[in-house]
C-alpha cells in the first residue's frame, strides 16, 4: 500500500508541475483575466442553456461556479496568489 502510495503520489505530482495552462472558458481574450463583462456573457448563457464557442456546451454549473471565483479577483487562472 505504501508503494502505491508513493507512486501515486509521483505521478500527481509529475502531472501537476506539467500542467498546460489554459484559460477558462469564459476568458474569451485569452488573458488569464476574467472581467465582470465576460462573466456576464458566460452566465447568460449558462441561465438560457445556450452554446458556448470554448469548453463545454452548454455551460456546466461547475465551470459557471469557477468563472465566479476568478471574476473576483482573488485568483487568476494558473496563479495562485
């Protein structure tokens, strides 16, 4: 079990550190920055169950829940202040 463990947890870290950045869906000018602007398109057309050009479509509740945090600022996409 001990094994499984280390190898396990290797193999998060090893795919962590490599982790491609990508911005959210809703960052529709690619600049890691969600502005109030974009978020409001990306819950409207999460709340009327349209297509969205990037990610999932229609809007999952959990990418919307994300957009939501990262519009506050508090944290950027790929940083962790």
């Amino acid at each position: 079990m001990k094994k499984f463990l280390l190898v396990f947890s290797m193999l998060l870290i090893f795919q962590i550190s490599f982790a491609e950045d990508v911005p959210h869906p809703a960052d529709t000018n690619k600049d890691f920055k969600l502005t109030t602007a974009e978020f409001n398109a990306y819950n409207t057309a999460w709340l009327k169950k349209q297509s969205w050009p990037e990610g999932p479509s229609p809007v999952p509740m959990d990418y919307l829940t994300r957009a939501g945090f990262l519009v506050t600022g508090l944290s950027r996409l790929g940083e962790i202040k």
